[in-house]
C-alpha cells in the first residue's frame, strides 16, 4: 500500500469541496476517499481526480477502516462521529469548535506549533479560520518581540458560513438592486450591502462566541496564556476571503520595516505592501490562494511598542481545508501517521 484511506465528513459543504480540491491539488497520497455527508445527500455522485464517487451517510459502519478523517459538518457531528472514528482507528482533523479548547486536544497550525500533533490521542482540531491567519502573521513577529496586546477587528466572509449563507448574500443582492426588500433567513438582518458585527452567539461580557473563540485559540496555538486579547468579529457582504485590522503591542519597539522582513521570510506569509502604488491584501484577490496576506504595515500612533497591520485569506483554504490537509501532511512527514491502520 502506498497511499491512506482518507474520508471526508461534510463532503457536499463548503469546506468539503475545498478538501477535495485541496488534496487532489497536492496530490495527497491516497489509496481511497470516502465522501460522507448527511442522510439528504447519500447517493449523491462528486467527482474527486476525475472519478466519479457517491456520497454515502455518516454512519459508524462508514467511519471503519480510515487512516485520516477530515471532519466538516459542524460541532454536533463532530462530537458524536469524531470519537468513533477515532476509536475504529483514523487519526480525525477537526474543522469545528467541538474539541479546540479540550486541553487533551491539541489545536494546530503546522507553521507554528507542529509538534504538538504528537501529543494527539486520536483527535486533532483545526482552529477558527479568523484565528488561522491571525497566528501565522503574529507568531513571527512574537518569537522575535513578545506580544503583549492584540486588538483586532475581523471582516468575515459569508462563506464561512457555509453554502446557505453564500447562497442568501447572492439571492439578497440581486433582490436590492431590483427594489425588493429581501428578508433574512441565516442571518438576524440583511447581509447584502450591509455589515453585521454578529458572528456567533452572543455572551454575559458583551463578547461574542466568535470574538472570544479567537482570543482563546490565538493563546492556546502560541502557548502564550498572557497575551491580553480584544476582538470585534464583523460578517460583511464579500463570498470568500477574511480580512483583519489588527493593533499588536509589543514588549519592545519594532519599526514597520522590522516586521516587513521578518514577515518576508516567515512560513505561509506573502507580504503585499506598498502604499505608493495601492498594494495591499485584498480578499478577493487572495481568494483561491493558500498564502497569509500581510500589508499595510505601520507604526501605531497611540502606543509606543505597537503596529498596526491589514491581515487577509482565504477562510476556506488556509481558514479551514488547507490547513487540515497541512497537518495530515505535517504527521505523514514526522511518520506519524500509519497507513492501513
Ligand atoms: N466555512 C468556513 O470558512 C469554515 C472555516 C473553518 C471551519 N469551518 C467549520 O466547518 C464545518 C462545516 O462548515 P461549512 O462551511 O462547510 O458548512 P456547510 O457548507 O453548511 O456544509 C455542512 C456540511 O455538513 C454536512 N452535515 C450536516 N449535518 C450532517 C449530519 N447530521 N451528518 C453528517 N453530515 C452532516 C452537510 O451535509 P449535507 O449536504 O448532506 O447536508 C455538509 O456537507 C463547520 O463546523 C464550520 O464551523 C468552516
């Protein structure tokens, strides 16, 4: 055998489609794909590499002899299928919150914390997509100057949703600019030309799930338990493509051009970043793409050791899919994971 049994939970989603793009892209090395969904899309037929494959149900049967299981289908499949699968022998990555703050599980990004997937017992999470491109662009920066404060504001595509939020911005817009008044069904309001500072349920301290989901993973990933963290989390009307207005202070000064270079060579960073010619990280342009887009790099005005920076991907490669395949491979390259059980 030269290759895993890999199955996908949530294969007709959003994140599930980008799993099968991601690993037929890298040519992950497979000897079989199992796409599972719920009950209303067994029978369905995808295509993965040019060959046709029927989505069967999520069962316990279904989840037998996987190596890797690459979950999507929200917190409540997770917590009931993952253990199960973990349990029948497949290493599960985890696309939901489920099991992120389980301190038994570890939460990885394979740039910055890699080792701690050998610490797994079966489950490994994938974090939040905002929090995923927040810690690959910070991390750099705090191995060099420790990170003392993080503000951030999250501009957050519909796409992290899922497919019925990209299909309510779509339906909504063409009903605006015909005159109609759309009424909102994912959403509490109209998402099409407007902003919503909603992501997730809200809590006692005024915070959403949302914001502080990113504070805590943020700390957990970079194993930083004093970075003090304020987050406003925002969905706006874009497809695809997170963007973040992030404030960093530090424990000592860092210039712009400082972090420029450090941010230049740092693993999964691209730096766009010149003002005199207007080149900055867009989300629609850095959506397809697998990078961690950092520009407008500056000093902040208000705090002496502090930057400020425009950080943007795309939520459903590296937020999500890609980053879960990268760990997969981050295993198979330590020879952690076992082919055939
Ligand atoms: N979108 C993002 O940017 C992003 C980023 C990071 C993490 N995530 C997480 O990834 C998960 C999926 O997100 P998504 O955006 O792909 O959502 P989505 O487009 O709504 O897709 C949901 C998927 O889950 C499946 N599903 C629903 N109920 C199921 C059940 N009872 N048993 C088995 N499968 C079931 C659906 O299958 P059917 O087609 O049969 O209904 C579908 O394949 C969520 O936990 C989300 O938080 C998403």
């Amino acid at each position: 055998m030269n290759g895993y049994s890999v199955a996908i939970v949530g294969a007709t989603g959003m994140v599930g489609q980008e799993f099968i793009k991601v690993l037929e892209q890298r040519h992950f090395p497979m000897d079989s794909i199992q796409l599972l969904a719920s009950d209303r899309s067994a029978g369905k037929k995808l295509f993965v590499s040019h060959q046709e494959i029927e989505v069967r149900e999520t069962t316990s049967e279904s989840l037998k002899d996987i190596d890797i299981a690459l979950f999507s289908a929200g917190a409540e499949v997770s917590r009931y299928f993952a253990p199960i699968a973990a349990q029948a022998g497949a290493v599960v990555v985890d696309n939901s919150s489920a099991f992120r703050m389980d301190p038994k599980v570890p939460l990885v990004v394979p740039e910055i914390n890699p080792e701690d997937i050998g610490k797994h017992k079966g489950i490994i999470a994938n974090p939040n997509c905002s929090t995923i491109q927040l810690v690959v662009a910070l991390y750099p920066l705090h191995r060099v100057n420790a990170i003392k404060r993080i503000v951030v504001s999250t501009y957050q595509a519909v796409s992290g949703t899922g497919l019925a939020a990209v299909d309510e911005l779509t339906t909504q817009a063409k009903q605006v600019l015909e005159g109609q008044t759309p009424v909102p069904h994912v959403y509490p309001h109209q998402i099409a030309f407007n902003l919503l500072p909603e992501i997730d349920v809200f809590m006692d301290n005024g915070y959403t799930k949302e914001e502080q989901k990113l504070a805590e993973e943020t700390r957990k990933i970079m194993h930083a338990d004093d970075i003090a963290i304020s987050a406003t989390c925002v969905r706006v009307p874009v497809f695809t493509g997170h963007s973040e207005a992030v404030s960093v202070e530090f424990s000592h000064p860092m210039s712009a051009d400082e972090a420029q270079y450090i941010l230049a060579q740092a693993p999964g960073v691209k730096v766009l970043d010149d003002t005199a010619i207007s080149l900055y990280p867009q989300p629609w342009s850095a959506a397809g793409t697998d990078e961690v887009f950092v520009g407008r790099i500056r000093q902040d005005t208000s705090c002496a050791n502090g930057l400020v920076m425009w950080i943007v991907a795309d939520n459903l490669r590296k937020g999500a899919a890609l980053n879960a395949v990268q760990i997969a491979e981050e295993m198979i390259r330590r020879d952690w994971l076992k082919a055939g059980g």
